[in-house]
C-alpha cells in the first residue's frame, strides 16, 4: 500500500516565550501516522515555524487540538514582531509530497478550515492553489492590514471570510488555510545594519516591484545579530532557483560596499532545490558530480557555496520520508 505524504507547516504567532511555544506544540507531538519534525522559534520576528510530515488525515484532530491552545495562549492585542500576521495560527499549507495530489490537497484545506470554524469560531481564508478567487492566490494580499487592520478590513465584501462570519476573533485574529507546491523559506544575512539598503536589495529581487517571478521578499533587522537580512518565500524553485537569487544579492550588495555573510532555509526544503543551485556551482568549477549524490554531499555543497548556516541533512525533507510512516 502506498502512504499518502504531505508536509504540513503551520506558522503560530510565538517567538520568544518558551513556555507557551511548548504548550502550542504538545498537541503535535507522538501522534500516531505522522511526524513533528521541528519547530523553529525566532526571536526577532516573534513566529515558530512548524514541520509536520505524514499522513494529511490523522493530522486533523492534533492540528485543532493544536488551534485552540493557540487560541487560549496567544492574545494579538498585545503581540508585535518583525514578521507580518494576522492571527494567533497564522497560515497553514497542505503540501504534496508523495502519492497525493495538489486537488487532494486542496480538499484537505477546505475539511480543516471549516472544522476551525465550526469548532473554534476562527474565521478562515482559502488561499494559494485554495484561493476561491484571484485576490486570495497570494498570502501578502490577505494579510495586508494585518491583525490591527483586519477588523475593519473584514467588513468589507470583498473580504468576507470562506469560513466565518465578517468579523475577528477578538484575541486571536484570522487564520489562511491552503494547499501549494513546495515553497523555500529563505534568508540571506547581510553585513550591513542599515534596513534602507536591504529594503532596495528585497526590491530588486522581489516579483511584486519588478524583481523576480515567484519572489516574495522583504527587509528585516535580526537585533539578536545586529544585522539585516532579505527574507523571502521562492515559490518555485524550478523557475527561479536558490542559487540565482544568493548571486543577484550578492551582486547587488556589491553597490553599497556589503557582503553576504551566510543564508539560512528556514523550515524543511526539497532535495532537488539544494540539488538544482548546486548544478549551477559545480558546473562552474568543473566540478563531477551526480544526480544520486547523497544528502550528506548536498549538505556540505549547500554549505560551501550557498554559505548555508545551521544547515544539515534533516533540513532536506527526504531525510525524514521513511521515518513518518
């Protein structure tokens, strides 16, 4: 019998208490049919990133349980961060993995948005491949505004939620529900603590102000690291892949005197995103090489010309397949 896989990354609004990121995440762990992979907490941006991979269906029940200690814990009256939100759960994808479909993933979006609904009293938006229309596609649209927008941005028709009433959750906010193709989360860190050269540098990358399709990037200051960073979601590393936009960074820091110090993935990445940008490099350095090279070679390349920092096989999500069944 083949397993249906999906990866599964909620996004929950908790960054820094430690205590209430255990709480939020109690409901995922152990769970029969599928597994946590990780929950990565930034400080800075005040946002856990987690991984599920496994069977889509015994997720259903954990990820509610998930949502309502969420709902209990988290009040956005009173949460700030450099990442935009606006909920408590902020986003949620279903992603294909293997043996099921973008349709099915789809579908699976629409059971558990209205079970947040209908048990928790959350108002969902369907977006991505989800989306019931095309202002909903892209997750920055929606959550423009954000949480202290919502409230009024809500009312209006074009803003009716797929599951709710035309209003917020008072302490909680709104959640997205949807399904996509693997999407790379993905920082560069930048040499420089002035945000106005990494907010030109996002630009010149980004699909929206005539960088990149399937670019989504923005500026950040890391006051941990007292640097600046892009930060960007690459929405399809088969038309745009990792390495063009490290080089186009790098290239465009070039203008002001500033380098890449180090890039980060955040959550989980395909093998074959790693595998793609590292054609590009060994190619140019005539180097032999593969296509079953194993992980642990992608890793150390990944490392090398990527500059990829708290980078290692379990960041690759073929790492972790046989171990969710």
């Amino acid at each position: 019998m083949k397993h249906k896989i999906v990866q599964c990354v909620p996004n929950f609004s908790e960054g820094i208490d430690k205590d209430k990121i255990e709480k939020i995440i109690e409901p995922l762990k152990n769970k029969k049919g599928f597994k946590l992979i990780s929950y990565e907490a930034d400080q800075n941006y005040n946002r856990t990133v987690v991984t599920l991979i496994g069977d889509p269906y015994m997720m259903i029940e954990p990820l509610l349980d998930f949502f309502k200690v969420a709902r209990d814990l988290i009040d956005m009256n009173h949460q700030k961060g450099e990442h935009p939100r606006m909920g408590a759960v902020d986003v949620v994808p279903f992603i294909p993995i293997e043996n099921i479909d973008i349709e099915e993933c789809i579908d699976l979006s629409k059971l558990l948005g209205q079970k947040i609904y209908e048990t928790l009293d959350i108002p969902v938006f369907l977006y991505a491949k989800s989306a019931q229309s095309d202002d909903r596609i892209d997750l920055p649209n929606i959550r423009r505004g954000e949480f202290e927008g919502m409230s009024s941005k809500i009312k209006e028709s074009l803003w009716k939620p797929d599951f709710g009433k035309n209003e917020i959750h008072k302490t909680f906010g709104v959640v997205a529900v949807g399904a996509r193709l693997p999407l790379i989360a993905y920082n560069i860190d930048l040499d420089t603590d002035d945000i106005k050269i990494t907010k030109n540098l996002a630009k010149a990358i980004r699909q929206s102000s005539g960088g990149f399709q399937y670019i989504q990037a923005g500026p950040a200051f890391l006051d941990d690291k007292n640097h600046t960073q892009v930060t960007m979601n690459i929405l399809d590393y088969k038309k745009n892949p990792i390495y063009r936009i490290y080089e186009t960074i790098c290239m465009e820091a070039n203008r002001y005197g500033i380098k890449i110090k180090s890039s980060e993935i955040v959550g989980l990445v395909p093998r074959d995103a790693i595998f793609r940008s590292l054609q590009y490099y060994l190619d140019k350095d005539k180097i032999e090489y593969k296509k079953d090279m194993s992980l642990q070679e992608i890793v150390n390349f990944g490392i090398k010309y990527l500059g990829l920092r708290e980078f290692d096989k379990y960041k690759i999500i073929e790492a972790h397949i046989e171990d969710a069944l």
